[in-house]
C-alpha cells in the first residue's frame, strides 16, 4: 500500500552478534513501582546541565518542573515522582564521577497521576511552536545519544528537511524496548511523526525497522493513518544499522559528510520512543518523566520491558527483577556500546534504554590474551564508516593521537566497537580510540588556556 | 546512602566478541596442513617425517630462545612458529638434509620474524625467508630431488637427510637407480617442461610427482584450503587472484606459441603454486587488508610466477613472487585505502 | 673530470653566497648552552625556538627551569640581558587516597593506563576525584621525577622536576597543578563530599569541616564545595597551624626531606583505622579457617 521510496536496504560493512532478544521481545511493558528516593541529575542530556528551580524541603508533583534548561541546547527537568526535595547536591553518576542532582524522598501514598498543564494545540501550532513545546517537554533522544530533541527539529536558515526518519531499528544485542513501544504504542507513534513532519517542514517520513521485528513491519504497515505520508520499510537486521548515519544510507542512499549532521543531506532522525513520547506529553504540555527499559542479561532473573521513572536507583530496579548470584556486571544500554557501572546507586536518565546484568560466566568468557596485531583486515571490512581501525590502533599505541585526528579521521568514529568485536587479536581498540578523542581533548583545553 | 555494594566488575564496551581468536587461526592452519604432511610422509616416507619435524622443532625452539634472550612473554603458545615450521619443511626437498633444515628454521623465525619485532611486525612471509636463505645458501641439496613412493621408505631415509653437518650430503644418485623406477632422472616435472612433456596435469593434480615435500598432491592442498575457507580463516580472494592471473597469463601465453610455453592447467598445478597460493601468499600479516590490495597484490604474484618460471633462468617462481610481493604490501596498502564515509576520495587520501 | 669537477664546485659555492640565509651566529652559540630537553616548559616548541626567542630579546633565559643558575647566568652574560626572575616551581599532586587509606568501589579489567581506566566508569576507585595509581603521569615524566610509592601513589622528586606540564595533562583526573616550591602548605584532596560521605570513600579526604581554615591565618584557607582551599596570594602567612587538627590528614605540610606531614590528630586516626583493618583482618582470616 505504501510507495517504497526505499533504496538500498542495507549499509556495506558492519558485524553480526547473536541477538539475545528472546527472552523480552514477547513481554508487554510493565510498569515499575517508584522507589524510596528518587535522584535525578540535572545532566542528562548533551549540551549544557539544566538550573534547578526548587529548594531543599520543597513540596513537588509528579511532573513539576524541577529544572529549567540551562541554555538553547539544554532541556528542562520534571518530577518523576510526588515527593519532597530532601537536597540538591552531588549523586554519583553512570560515568563515575559525581554530578549536581535532585534528591526527591517519595511519598509513600504518591500516585501515578502526571501534573497536566493548558492544553496545546498541536494542529493550530505553528512549526516554531512545536519546537518550543518539545523543549518544555524535556525531550531528548531516547535511543541513548540523549541529544536534545527541539535541537533536531530547529532548521537553520538555508537548510530544508524533506524527510524525517523513525529509527525503529535497535540494533544492539539484548535490547526490545523500542521493539514492545511499536507494538503497544503504535499510535502514539504516528501521532509523534506528524508533529516531527510539520515542526520540520519535511514531505515524508519513513520508518525504518530491522527485519527480526517482523510483527512489528506487519502491524505499522497495516496503521498507517490515512492520508499521512509516512511509509514503513524493513532494512537487514546488522549492527549497527541503528546508528542514525547508517540507517540514513540503507533507507536513502546519502552519506552524512564526515564532521556533519543529517541536515547536512536534509534529513532529521529521531528515535521511535522519542516521538511516541513527543505525541503523549505534548498536548497537555507534560514533561518527561518516564520511559521503558528492557532489564535483562543472564544475570537477571526476571527480564522484561519496564516502564520505569527517571532517577530510580539501579540497585531498586535490581532488587525488583531479582539478581541471580553470580551477577558481576551491570551495563546500561546495550552490550556493543554500553559503559559499566561502579554502582548499583547511579540512577537511570532519559538516555538509558537497558540494563544488562552480566554474569561470572561471560567475564570468563572473555578471551584475555591480547595479541599483536596479524593485519587481519576483519576491522577495516567491519567498519561501517570505512575507516582503517587497525592503523589508528597502531597509531593510539605510539600515543600519535593528533596524526589519528588529522590523517585518520578518529573524530568520524561513533565507538560502535564493530572493529573491537571481530579482533582475532582481542586488541581494545575503541578503548584505544576513546583514549585518543579524551587526550586530543586535553590539548585543545590546555591550548585555549 | 550508599549500600553496600555487591562486588562489581567494569569493564570498557563491547562486551562481547566474536569467537575467533589468533591462536586458534594458527591451531586450524596447523590442523588444515596436517593431511598435507601426512601425504608427504606417505609418498616420501621416513625423510620426510623427520624433515618436518626438525623444521617445526628448530623453528619453535628458535622463536622460544628468541623470547627468553629478550626477556619478553613467551609467544610459541600463539603457534604460529609451528606453522611456520611447517610450511618451511613442506617447501624443501624431502632429501635435503636435516642440519640444513635445522639452520633453515632458525633463519625463518631469526631474520624472518623476531628481527622485526615477532608476530605482526614482519613484513616477508618467514617459511620463504628461511626457504630463500637456503637456496642461496645451500643450492645443490636444494635442487635435489627423489621420486616419491619408493619401497623402503618407510625404513631408511634417504642418503642425503643424516649428513653430518658442515660436510658434503651423500649423492642420492644411487638411491635413485636403486628405486629402480623408469623414467626417472632425478628432476621435477618443471624442470623437465623444457625437455620432454612429461607430467600429465592428472598426476600433478593428484601428488604423483616429484617435488617438494608438500607441493605435490594439489588436490589435498585444495581441500585443505577449503577447510580454511568454511572456517571463515582464509581469504578467498588470494588463491582466486593467483591462480587465475597464472591460468589467464599463461593460456594467452600458450595459445600465442604453444609449443614453447606450456598450457595453463600444467602452470597451476605444477611446482609450489598451490601450496605458496593457499598457505602462504594467505598470510594475514604480510598481505594487505585493503579489498582492493588484496586482489592488486595475488594478481601481482601470479604474474611474477609466471615470468620468472618462463623467463627466468629459475625453474620455480613462486617463492620470489611472493616475497616480492610482501615487500610491495606496505605500498599497495597505502595506496589502495578506501574512501571514508561521508568524504569524496581526495578529502581522504593521506600520504 | 678536474674541468667538471671545478665547474660544479663553483656553482656549489656561488648559490652558497648567494642563496645564504642570515641568521644570527648567537642562536648556534645559545642553542649549545641549553639543555635540549625539549620540554616545553619555557612555553617555546623546543630548545632552538627558545634560543631563537632569546637572541630576539623577547624572554629572560630564566624561563628555563631545566637549565642550571650558572647555565642562565651564561646565557645571561652572553646576550647582555638580565638573567631574568627564575622561582623554582614543582608539581604538585591533589590527592592522599593511596591504597592504604582508600577502598576500591569495583573492580577495573581493561587497558592499564589511568585514562583507559578512567574513561571506564571513573576507574572504580571509592573516591570519584581520586588517583588511579596506574603510571600514566610517571609515564609521561621526561625528567624521570615522578615514582610511585607503596600506596600506589606518584611522589614527586622537587629536584629533579621542572614543572614542563606533562604530568598535569597526562592525569585524566586533573590531580596535578604546578606551585611554587617554597609554598608548602598544601591540600591533597579533590574530593567534594562532606563529612562521612567523604570519609566513607576514603580515609584521607577532606571533609570540609574547617579546623584548617580556622587555625590557619585570617583567609588563608576557605572551604568551598565541602574542600578546603588554600589562596595561594596569601600563603606566605602559611605555617604548620593548619594542619595539626586535621581529622583525616587531607591537609598536609610538605617537608623536602620527610614529605608531606600530617597533623597529630589524623596521625592518631589513621593509627586507629589500621589497627582496626588489622583485627578485621584477622578476624577474617579466622572465620576462613573455621570453614575450611
């Protein structure tokens, strides 16, 4: 029924891990109860940490606003919970250091009841309009760049969109929360779209869905709500199709320049929850408070999709799902690009999508010898942006990290870790690469002073 | 508020791998080379045996002592000298004597690998560096060949393979007429395509000629490669690109002069191509990784065989070819890096 | 041969004249005098951009802190210019929290340099602000002036450092600044947690409870952000005062022979705290033995 603009279907190059969706891509959402305590950083997005606009003892619904933005690429911050504000002071965060956040001690009897605000008419809104609601919103990408969404959806002077991309695809291992959100919330969903096609002036949108979600392509296919031009099409299911410059080449054929972004070939990406979000919070003006999370890995004894408030202690999820013994490792997001937690204290933000409880037994499975380099050339086919991940290693172990900015390209890599997973070699190479970016960092900031 | 927490491990992404590792590349080339030695102990028995073994012997105590004097890990549990072992001994005459094999394998992983630093940094194939160091060093026993399947082999070597070190081998002229096998005069069927049209590319195809320990049966050869292919070890595109440019070179060649210039099936089966084109012109470290290099650099290798054996005053090109071909890799790889994501080709091209 | 031979000789010489660049024949002569290390503590790429700066006229040669006093004042001579003011300065670490006194939050696998591990969840030391100790900074030292102690912890040699830079931007967690070395008041914490949060990741934080800047001369010390902070425009007022009430030894007194000292009070503390981790210890070891 839908014309197929599509191109292409796939990118060239990229890697195959064993998908782990089983276990959670048949469980419908459920929601978590709320936690004792609830910490939410003022950090949880791109861009500069929201203000915080209460006071220690304060008094808050669900869905207040608790922060302001902290400038045009920030977005504000609203109560997960009604609550009281026990302080506003340092929470330890998922990257290990310590952040400003908003303690909130939970009411016991609190409800599940959002705070609504004037209705907004998206139909009468002009494009600017939407773009300022979705900043109120506080709504950021919730496939885990947490980059803020009105951003996106702000079109320079000279520039024009013409479509708009739904990535439905989720292409790491163990994750199926978008995957349940296009099942249970396909309306929302097309409603987000339609917000997105006119804030952005663009002429189409296309959803771009791997192919293991096969009952999730039938079921949008068959609601496409009359009269919308949005087209729903399968792309191979690869890692890491996901990626918003990958999933823009399998669906369009065009490659975002190097050092661009996806306006540059007049496109904007967004993530499915994030425009299911859009359509849900938008019209009575609420603010993200919420989102799903897949909780699963061997480690977990009940793995599912959880609609989870933001700021719940991991260690309150975990209790909930239940660890099993030998559990050793808890990753938020999923197991390609995930960072590792120190503690089960850090809270969740609007950018974490999974939690993976790894076991003793995947730690042992994790090959420790590192050889030497054998110029394999498994890394340079992997790559999806064609670069050469076994020169940069070579270049990152002489420490010449300039010559990997400048010569290499090292700042078009995104860390999918497609190169690290297929090393025969067990070589860390995009922890070499992370490296690299932070020291070339250091510079420029020891420079500028 | 903190509580205490259960013991956690952190570790950077990704978490998982891909169950492929080093050394279980070298374990398979070792596992798929097996049923090529075991073909050449069968036809050539006793000599060859040990020949291959005092290779892959001095080749891992080499690389051992090597580690030991550098103070360095020892590397010999990767098993990449034992292939290289090997290989060296699968390349030499089954006649060629063992102290000269024993000094053949020191050389291969010595000069061949340790100098430039161990597994990774070398730039020639190591079996070939010690092959060409003792065809320089040693080019009479190198060139001495014996007929396989002869009775007794199994018993008593041939002449030549105890000979002490330092002193002359002992002919094996007499141990060829002893065979008794008509026909016979002690050359390879290279060496005799000038002369006579002896071999039938049915016996080169099926190991019943003479030659180097392992490059007579190509058909195992063959298969064993492709056991390498399933394996997901071997790139393809090597074998393919030698083979063919040797099949394509020299049928245009034959069909211009057939009677000087030999047919293309004789040129591919014969010598040490399909072992040099299998094993190792497929060496990860000293091939390219570029798609492009690759297939510049197997076309480059069949074409220089194909010079050398028919222009050349050599009988047998392929181990030139191919080292000559390692030392071009660094350059055929700059040259042939691909244009990154999102950029036109001259934006990306470094020097 | 001779014609050919003279022909191309005078073409040598005659582009020598004519393509010579001039340059300052003092350059070669500074250039010899200075050290090559090649640091950059000077603020110049290299020792031959330095002497080139110093003929110029445009910096004093005791920018240098590599070279000798005789060495400057050599230059100094040469040139006719003021040998230039020249305070020694150090690096200086902002942390205490060695293995014996700080308690790991998880356990690290991964790349051994401190920025690997940093970069992994903060390195899962207790303390978010606190050294590593995995070598990044004796590492990136060219005059060899940093070592690590037992406690995994770098110790700087006040002699042999130049105060170059390179260890303060080798350290992912920025615990390095360089001081001048006579000022040896110093507060060896970056940690921003108060009171028992602070102590609970490790022993020797600084608390912020502000006995320091109480003992210690009218605004010399101010607490900000639960950590003590010493300006420096005042620290010739500095004397061992502030440190004798430390709880937990944050703040210490940097002695050149003996290190850094801490006050009475958190010497008794971290008595205390051992003896306690000595029966706990044993106590362990006891209960091991029992189900064994």
């Amino acid at each position: 029924m839908a014309q197929n603009f599509v191109l292409g279907h796939t990118f060239s190059h990229g890697v195959h891990p064993p998908e782990h969706k089983k276990g959670t891509r048949t469980e419908p959402i459920e929601r978590l109860g709320f936690a004792p305590t609830l910490v939410v950083p003022l950090a949880q997005h791109i861009g500069a940490p929201a203000k915080a606009v209460v006071a220690k003892k304060q008094e808050v619904a669900r869905g207040e606003l608790i922060a302001e933005a902290g400038g045009f690429v920030s977005v504000p911050m609203h109560a997960p919970a009604a609550g009281t504000v026990t302080k506003i002071d340092l929470a330890l965060i998922a990257s290990g250091s310590m952040a400003p956040a908003v303690y909130i001690k939970v009411d016991p009897e609190a409800s599940q009841e959002a705070l609504e605000g004037e209705p907004f008419d998206i139909e009468a809104a002009a494009p600017g309009d939407l773009v300022g609601a979705v900043q109120q919103a506080g709504l950021v990408g919730l496939g885990g760049a947490a980059f803020p969404t009105h951003v996106k959806m702000t079109v320079p002077e000279g520039k024009t969109i013409d479509t708009v991309l739904a990535n439905g695809c989720e292409c790491e291992p163990y994750l199926t929360c978008d995957h349940r959100l296009m099942l249970e919330q396909k309306d929302e969903l097309f409603a987000g779209l339609a917000i997105a096609l006119k804030a952005t002036g663009a002429d189409r949108a296309i959803i771009g869905i791997e192919d293991n979600k096969q009952d999730a392509l039938a079921l949008l296919r068959d609601s496409v709500p009359h009269g919308l031009p949005i087209f729903v099409a399968p792309v191979k299911t690869k890692y890491p199709q996901g990626a918003e410059k990958m999933l823009i080449k399998a669906l369009l054929n065009r490659e975002v320049p190097s050092g661009g972004l996806p306006m540059d070939v007049n496109v904007a990406c967004f993530n499915v929850s994030t425009l299911a979000q859009m359509a849900a919070l938008l019209p009575k003006r609420q603010g993200l408070i919420e989102r799903v999370v897949t909780v699963t890995g061997p480690g977990v004894r009940k793995p599912g999709n959880y609609l989870i408030p933001l700021g719940t202690p991991l260690q309150f999820i975990l209790d909930h799902v239940g660890l099993t013994d030998d559990a050793r490792q808890v990753i938020l997001g999923g197991p390609m690009m995930g960072p590792s937690v120190s503690s089960l204290d850090v809270p969740t933000t609007k950018g974490v999508s999974g939690i993976l409880a790894l076991t003793q037994k995947e730690l042992d499975d994790r090959p420790k010898q590192v050889y030497p380099c054998i110029k394999c050339g498994s890394c340079v086919e992997a790559c999806p942006l064609y670069l050469n991940p076994s020169l940069l290693g070579a270049l990152a172990r002489k420490e010449e990290y300039e010559a990997m900015e400048q010569g290499y390209h090292l700042n078009d890599c995104f860390e999918c870790a497609s190169c690290t997973y297929v090393c025969p070699s067990n070589i860390p190479l995009v922890q070499y690469f992370r490296i690299a970016k932070s020291m070339n960092r250091e510079r420029k900031a020891a420079k500028r002073k | 508020m903190s509580s205490e927490p259960l013991s956690v491990d952190i570790l950077t992404s990704p978490h998982v791998k891909r169950p492929m590792s080093t050394n279980a590349i070298m374990r398979n080339v070792a596992v798929a080379l097996a049923p090529v030695a075991l073909f050449s102990i069968f036809a050539f028995g006793l000599s060859a045996l040990l020949l291959l073994s005092v290779a892959t012997i001095s080749c891992v105590l080499t690389e051992w002592a090597v580690c030991r004097l550098s103070g360095k890990p020892n590397t010999v549990g990767d098993y990449s000298a034992a292939v290289t072992g090997l290989l060296l001994g699968l390349t030499l005459p089954p006649s060629f004597p063992l102290w000269m094999v024993a000094v053949g394998g020191a050389i291969s992983i010595g000069l061949g690998k340790a100098l430039f630093g161990g597994l990774g940094y070398n730039t020639f194939n190591p079996a070939l560096v010690g092959r060409a160091f003792l065809q320089a060093a040693f080019p009479v026993a190198v060139t001495t060949w014996t007929p396989p399947f002869v009775q007794g082999r199994f018993l008593a070597c041939i002449p030549s393979t105890l000979a002490f070190p330092f002193l002359k081998p002992t002919p094996v002229a007499e141990y060829i007429a002893a065979a008794n096998i008509d026909a016979f005069t002690g050359a390879t069927p290279l060496n005799l395509e000038g002369v006579t049209r002896l071999a039938d590319p049915l016996d080169l195809f099926m190991g019943m000629t003479s030659g180097s320990t392992g490059e007579t049966c190509a058909v195992l050869i063959l298969l064993c490669g492709g056991y390498l292919l399933v394996r997901n070890m071997l790139d393809w595109r090597i074998p393919a690109g030698v083979l063919g440019s040797v099949f394509a070179l020299s049928g245009v060649l034959h069909l211009i002069n057939a009677d000087t210039y030999p047919g293309p099936l004789f040129m591919v089966f014969s010598g040490g191509l399909m072992l040099g084109a299998i094993f190792m012109a497929t060496d990860m470290v000293t091939s390219p990784t570029t798609a492009l290099g690759v297939w510049i650099f197997s076309i480059l290798i069949g074409v220089i065989t194909v010079v050398i054996r028919l222009k050349g005053s050599l009988p047998e090109g392929v181990m030139y070819a191919i080292l000559l071909a390692n030392a071009v890799t660094p350059l055929i790889e700059t040259w042939t890096q691909p244009r990154v994501f999102g950029t036109t080709k001259k934006a990306s091209s470094t020097s | 041969m001779a014609v050919l031979g003279i022909g191309l000789s005078s073409i040598l010489a005659l582009a020598n004249k004519k393509l010579h660049i001039f340059e300052d024949p003092r350059i070669e002569q500074v250039d010899d005098l200075l050290p090559h290390a090649n640091c950059g503590a000077c603020g110049f790429p290299g020792c031959r951009a330095f002497a080139e700066e110093l003929v110029a006229g445009d910096v004093t040669p005791g920018a240098c802190p590599v070279s000798s006093s005789e060495c400057v004042a050599t230059i100094a001579g040469l040139l006719g210019i003021e040998a230039g003011a020249r305070e020694k300065r150090v690096a200086r670490l902002a942390c205490a929290g060695g293995k014996n006194v700080t308690r790991m939050r998880a356990n690290y696998a991964g790349l051994s340099t401190c920025r690997g591990a940093s970069l992994v969840a903060g390195g899962g030391k207790g303390c978010p602000w606190g050294c590593l100790g995995l070598d990044d900074c004796m590492a990136a030292c060219p005059f060899d002036a940093i070592t690590m102690d037992e406690n995994e912890l770098p110790v700087v040699d006040e002699d042999k450092c130049t105060a170059c830079g390179a260890c303060v931007l080798a350290c992912p967690k920025h615990l390095f600044s360089l001081h001048d070395v006579n000022h040896r008041l110093w507060v060896a914490c970056m940690n921003n947690e108060r009171g028992a949060a602070a102590k609970k990741q490790c022993e020797a934080a600084c608390i912020g409870c502000g006995l320091c800047a109480k003992d210690a001369a009218e605004g010399l010390i101010e607490i900000t952000g639960n950590l003590a902070q010493i300006d420096f425009g005042r620290i010739e007022a500095a004397n061992m005062d502030a440190i004798q009430r430390c709880p937990t030894g944050a703040i210490v007194w940097l002695d050149k022979e003996q290190g850094p000292i801490i006050g009475a009070k958190a010497v008794e503390a971290r008595q205390k705290a051992a003896a306690k981790a000595a029966e706990e210890a044993a106590a362990a070891a006891a209960a091991k033995q029992e189900t064994a």
